[in-house]
C-alpha cells in the first residue's frame, strides 16, 4: 500500500510539472542553459556561441563569457541534453521543447521525488494518511516550491537535497544511511553553498549528538567532499581560485555589464534599504517570504519551539531549526536585491520543506488544535497566491515576477476572500475527505494513530 501511496504521489507531482513548466528561458535561468548547450555541442564551459545570450549572471574572464553560476547543476541538466540531441531535439532549433524536458528531467523531477520522500516521511512521524497528503499537497502547490519548480534553477533541487539530508542524518544509522546523507547534503552544497556549508555542520553535530559513532561520521564527511571537491576542481579550472563567481566582481567588469561594482554578488547593493527595511520587506513585502505563504509561519513557530527544548531527543530538530535561523540570518544581513524580480524572497527556498515539515507537529498535539482552522486558512491562502503569481505571469516566466504594491494587495485580497470562501463552504468535504476521522471541533487532532 506505502509502495503504491508513493508511485501515485510520484505521478502526479511529475505530471503537474510536466503540465506547468515553463516553455521558455528567461534571464535568470538562461546563463545555466547556455553553459548546458555549450558542454553538450561544443564541450565548453564557454558561453560565447550559446543560441541565446544571457545579459546577467554571466561573467567575463579570459576574453571569453562564462556563467556566474555554480557549474554542477548545469552539468547535471547537460545529461538529459545530451540524450534529447542524440534524437535531434537542440536548443537552437527545438526551444520550448528542449527547454521544458531540461527543467522537468532535473527540477520537476527532483520536485516529484522530494513530494514522495516528504509524504513517507510525515506518515513515519505518525500523521495519518489523509494528514501527510493534505500538507504533501500544501508544500507542492501552496509555497515557492510550486513555482520555483517550473523553471531551471537551483533553489528546489536543494530544497530536496536538504531535505533528504535530514531524514537520511536524524533517521537509522548504518554506513549505507551516513554516505547518502553526506552525499545529499554535499551536493546541495555544490548547488547553493551557504544553506548547504551551514547544514554540512548541523548534520554532522547531528550525527555526533545522536552518537551515531566516528566511523558514521567520517563516512558522512567524506561523501559530502566528492561534490564539494568536483567543484571546488571546477572553480579553480574557470575562475582560477575557490572563491565562487558572486565574489569575483572583477569579472563583472564588461560593457553592459548590470553586475558591477556596487550591485555585484552576495553582498552588493541593487537596492539601498535600511537593515531593518530590508528584513521586514523581505519578510512581509510584496514579494515577502511569509507574506506570500504564510503557511509557514506555522513551522517557524515549531522553529522557536525547538530552539528552546533542550532535552536530548529534541536535539536533532534544535540543531535544524537553530541552521535554518542561521541560514535566514545570512541572507537577510548580507543581501539586499530580493533575489531580484521574483515570486518570494527566494534565497530561503531550501528551507520550505524543513518549514512545512515542522508544522506537522502541530497537527499532532491537541493543545494546538485552535491554530488547526488557522492553518488550513493560510494553506489556502497561500495556495492561492502561488497560482495567482503563475496564471499572472504566465507568458512572462513565473516566478521571475515583478509584483508592484497594488497588484500585490489585490492579490491578497483575492486570496484571501477565495480562501474564507473555501474554508466556509467546505468544512464538511475537509472532515470526511482530507481530514477523515476527525471532528471539526477537534480540528486537525487525529486519534488513530
């Protein structure tokens, strides 16, 4: 039944995607989907005679144009390339096509995997199945991971790889469990370094916590150091140091160049805001990580929680939670573009499965069961949001959005009026379909464990 639960799971996250992917590049993807062509038909990491050519995110060393981005996640998307040119399908001739099998063979794909991996992982916390579908279904559908999944970027592969990490870390020890978890957790580091290097060292205190044994450890180690150390090779083959591109603002230093100087890399300065601006804004804004899905507010809650249970079977969770602040803490104080035009505060991505895992845990207590209406409230809410910002910026390449205050407002006002809507008319379907056994009183709570 659990096998036949996770191949439908599968199925039909990979058919949403399938569905919904993007048909074309926009900026922010194209320098990575140059760098794919580019190692598939001329076996470069030179971007110059790419069919179409990035005007960011690409950085110029050596007379020649390479992308900014970390080259091992458009190493992995020259793979299903690489096949689909074998058949006659390039990027140059078949765009759309190409394009959209690229991002759902990685991204969709991995997407697909992290809602399987998501699902079974709150059935083993003790969620009943109509529980783990309804918030497998809110973290698919009602976060950033909706959007985000659409296009060809780093931020949901990570999200699954950090994910997986955890389970992998805070579940069975054993050899074979150690090398994938440092594996998974490796390679979110080669996609995103900062989230991944800060959960590198939350998983290996996990680890040493759980007293998993030094042998564990060094396993673990040592298979997140063969991502790290292939680009770590690569870094130093293309921009001649370990430093990543973002922190080269050299080599941003061509005419036309919208990355330079001042607005160069992690810690440039596209807008100019206040500290404290910049937090709210990014936090509460009109493209604000809370304000957008405010359904994960209900795991930064279990968060503080955490961070406050000192006894030693939390420990694994306070660690989590004590790498997710830090993480948001990075970003929020050494960042200030928004992550550009797009949907979210996206830098905080990898952590939407960890947020919404966490809420889990209210679902599960019934001193909590008054915020259960409130949840379902602002998983609504924030499933409407999400398909606001796709169906709106469809022909422009959702996520990559620019939402101005009014249209966010609107926005809002819809989401909200269609989420009372739903949540008035259909307590009932919710008692005896999404949430079967459970009385409305009792909200969430389920008994049968």
């Amino acid at each position: 039944m659990a096998g036949r639960e996770s191949i439908m799971v599968f199925a039909v996250s990979f058919l949403l995607f399938a569905i919904l992917t993007n048909t074309g590049y926009v900026e922010n993807d194209l320098s990575r989907i140059a760098t794919i062509e580019s190692l598939v038909e001329r076996h470069t990491f030179v971007i110059d005679d790419a069919s179409a050519q990035p005007k960011v995110d690409k950085v110029a060393l050596g007379g020649h144009y390479y992308s900014d981005k970390p080259p091992i996640l458009s190493i992995i998307g020259a793979v299903p390339y690489l096949l689909l040119s074998n058949i006659g399908i390039s990027l140059r001739e078949h765009t759309a096509l190409a394009y959209r099998l690229i991002t759902l063979s990685v991204v969709g794909f991995s997407t697909a995997l992290l809602a399987v991996v998501f699902n079974r992982a709150l059935k083993a916390e003790g969620l009943a199945r109509g529980q783990s579908l309804f918030l497998t279904a809110v973290l698919l559908t009602a976060t950033p991971i909706f959007n985000y999944s659409v296009t060809y970027n780093s931020h949901t592969v990570a999200a699954f790889l950090l994910f997986a990490g955890y389970l992998l870390t805070a579940g069975h020890a054993g050899k074979k469990t150690a090398f994938l978890a440092g594996l998974s957790t490796g390679l979110c580091a080669a996609v995103e370094m900062p989230v991944g290097l800060i959960f590198l060292a939350a998983y290996a205190a996990i680890m040493i916590v759980l007293r998993r044994g030094f042998k564990d450890v060094l396993i673990f180690s040592a298979a997140a150091a063969l991502p790290l150390t292939a680009h770590a090779i690569l870094n130093i083959h293309l921009l001649g140091d370990l430093r990543p591109a973002v922190m080269h603002p050299e080599y941003w230093g061509y005419p036309g160049s919208e990355f330079y100087g001042e607005n160069s890399g992690w810690f440039g300065a596209t807008h100019s805001p206040g500290r404290i601006e910049y937090l709210l804004n990014a936090l509460f804004g009109v493209q604000g990580f809370l304000s957008t899905t405010p359904v994960l507010a209900f795991g930064a809650l279990v968060f503080i929680r955490n961070l406050t249970d000192t006894r030693r079977e939390n420990a694994a969770r306070l660690i989590m939670a004590a790498a997710s602040v830090l993480t948001a803490a990075f970003y929020l104080l050494f960042t200030s573009s928004y992550g550009g035009n797009a949907h979210s505060f996206r830098y905080l991505i990898p952590l939407v499965p960890l947020l919404v895992f966490a809420s889990a845990d209210l679902l599960k207590e019934e001193k909590t069961r008054k915020l259960h209406t409130l949840l379902i409230f602002a998983a609504f809410y924030s499933f409407f949001m999400a398909q606001i910002t796709k169906a709106a910026f469809y022909q422009t390449g959702a996520p990559w959005v620019n939402y101005s205050q009014n249209s966010f407002i609107a926005a809002s006002l819809v989401s909200a009026a269609l989420a009372a809507y739903v949540l008035a008319s259909a307590h009932a379907a919710l008692r005896k379909t999404i949430l079967p056994g459970m009385s409305y009183n009792r909200g969430l709570h389920n008994t049968e464990q």
